[in-house]
C-alpha cells in the first residue's frame, strides 16, 4: 500500500501543469488530492488499474467530451500514455498513478460537459440545426469558422468561467443563424442561379428571351423569399425547385430555339418528323388511334383528350368503390349510434 505522502510527490512529478489561472490551480490542486484517493483504491493492481482508465477513455470519446472539455481530455489522452509506458517498463506505482489521473480527470471533462449544456445551450441546439440540414458538408469551412467560435466559448468555461455574457452568445448566435441561411440558399436556391447563369452564357436572353426574362426574376425573387422566410423549411424547398425547373426550362428552350435559327428547309422537315414521331410514341402509349395525318398541333390536341379519356375510364371503377364504402360507413355509424342507445319497451 503507497503513503498518500509518497503518491502525491510521485504524482506531481509526472504530471504538472504550469501557467494556468488561479481557478485552474485551485482545480489542479483539488484533482491532485482526489487522484490520491483514487489511487489507493487500486492498491497494487497496475493492470486493473489501467484497464478501467482505458474503459473511462473510450466511453468519454464516445460522448465526445474533446468537443465538450478539451482540455482534461488532452491531459487525460497524455495521462493515458504515461500509464501504459509505466505498465510496459514494469512501473506499477507509475501506472497506478497516471490511471488514476485519467480517471478523475475524465470526471471532471464530464461536470464540464453538463456545464457546458446549461451555459450554451441555445448555441448547441442551433449547431444541431446546422448538423441536420447537412452544414458540415454543404459549407465547410464558413461551418468550421462557427464551431471554432462555439469551441472559444467552451474553452472559457473549461477555465474556470461560471457565465458567459449575453452579449458573447448573441454574436455567436448571429454567425450561426447566418451559417443556417446560406446553408439553405446554397442547396435550394444556388442550383437555379447556377443554371440560369448557364442559360445566360449559352445566349438564352436574345434565342428565348421571354422564358430567360421570367426565370430570371423568379431565381432573384426566391432569394428574397428564403432570406424572409428561410425557418419555413418545407416552403423554401418548394420554391427552389420551382426557380431551378424554370431555370431550366430557359436553358432548354433557348438550346432548341438556337438549333431552329439554323434549319434549311431539308433540316427543318426532319425536325417536323422527329417531334412527329415522339407524338405516335405517346399516342402509342395510350393505345390512340395514328393522327400522323394531322397537324403537329392538331395532334397533340387529340392525343390530349386521348389521355383524359383514358384516365376518366381508369378512375370511374375507383370513384364507385369509393361512393360504395363511403355509404358503408355512413350504415356502420348509424347501426353503432342505435346499439349504443336502444330504445326500451314497456311490458
């Protein structure tokens, strides 16, 4: 059994911490005292001893105490590596000591996480945010300057810091909430800026002036909108890919409007007869009689109301099961109503 004398001069000699501040010496000296205690509890068993810090370690790094108390981590992680090189060297003393260490600096790496969760709570629910709508990736490095404020913030309270000002966590908060629009901007509104430029460089706003002129005023105004109303998440998405399809629309359009500016009269009948025949493929489709015969405008008029017939006789079976079980039901509620109120007579 080691004299509590003799394992705090062997303690302090492993591991000292210097230029810390006067809360830190006061915690360093507290956790000093306990790894003491802790320590005869092992008595001389250096491999349980390393073990059960070895446990504590993983579990810590599974509850992500680096994020959460970086500090004690690292101290415990350089802790750890002392107790397995004394174990090696066959210094059960030395191992004993740093396990113990590891041990109980863990414990206080865990207060400071529960510290943590109460102080900054606000800002850790908006890095949740972040995480969900996928910020990490989307935009890394305007993610990772935020979680480094974030990180600053918990470096304070790992210091010794009982609060932070209100005012520290405002403008954290800020550069959060503006992470979470450009996070949004960037999925649902960069991929119709991105097209509409596209369209722009292909000459769509002199061969499609119209559809370029609309996409375009539609891409800004889903700017404006998702900047107003970026926390409507179901919205926001609507409206992007709303300004995305008519982005591409433009594109197309001007794509094949720039083709017709280059036909001859050999060109532009097959022209004709392709889209012709993309007609019969749907005509086909729909089991509708050959209108090749007609004009290209007449033609898709007809396969037009092909297709609503064809979909008026799929859903008219549909509509009279429907009307069947709906008036089941309505039978159902009044035989329930009668059952549960019977009407008595009178021997």
């Amino acid at each position: 059994m080691f004299s509590p004398i003799l394992l705090t001069l062997l303690f302090s000699s492993l591991l000292a911490v210097s230029g810390c501040s006067n809360t830190q010496r006061i915690q360093d000296q507290q956790l000093d005292n306990i790894t003491v205690e802790q320590t005869v509890t092992f008595s001389s068993d250096s491999e349980r001893a390393l073990a059960g810090a070895e446990a504590r370690y993983e579990t810590a790094t599974e509850a992500e105490l680096n994020f959460y108390a970086p500090l004690r981590m690292a101290q415990a992680d350089d802790a750890l590596a002392l107790a397995r090189e004394a174990e090696i060297k066959g210094l059960p003393s030395d191992s004993i000591i740093a396990s113990a260490k590891v041990i109980d600096l863990l414990v206080i790496a865990e207060q400071n996480k529960q510290k943590v969760n109460t102080i900054l709570l606000p800002l850790l629910q908006q890095k949740q945010v972040l995480e969900q709508l996928n910020s990490p990736r989307v935009l890394p490095i305007e993610f990772r300057d935020r979680l480094e404020n974030i990180k600053s913030l918990i470096n304070k309270i790992e210091e010794g810091a009982d609060s932070i000002s209100a005012t520290e966590i405002e403008l954290t908060m800020v550069g959060l909430k503006n992470l979470e629009l450009n996070t949004l901007l960037e999925i649902h509104w960069q991929p119709a800026k991105n097209t509409i430029t596209k369209a722009k460089n292909e000459n769509a706003d002199s061969n499609a002036p119209k559809s370029f002129t609309s996409a375009e005023t539609l891409v800004e105004q889903t700017k404006k909108y998702i900047r107003a109303n970026y926390a409507d998440r179901a919205l926001v998405a609507e409206k992007g890919l709303a300004a995305l399809r008519a982005s591409q629309h433009a594109l197309y359009v001007a794509r094949d409007a720039e083709q017709l500016l280059t036909l001859n009269n050999k060109s532009a009948e097959e022209a004709v007869l392709r889209l012709e025949s993309l007609l019969a493929q749907i005509g086909a489709t729909l089991k509708a009689e050959d209108v090749r015969h007609m004009a290209l405008q007449d033609q898709a008029t007809a396969l037009a109301q092909s297709a609503e017939t064809h979909a008026s006789r799929l859903i008219a079976p549909l509509q009279k099961r429907i009307s069947v079980l709906e008036k089941q039901l309505k039978e159902s509620s009044q035989t329930i109503e009668i059952s549960e109120f019977p009407i008595s007579s009178e021997q």
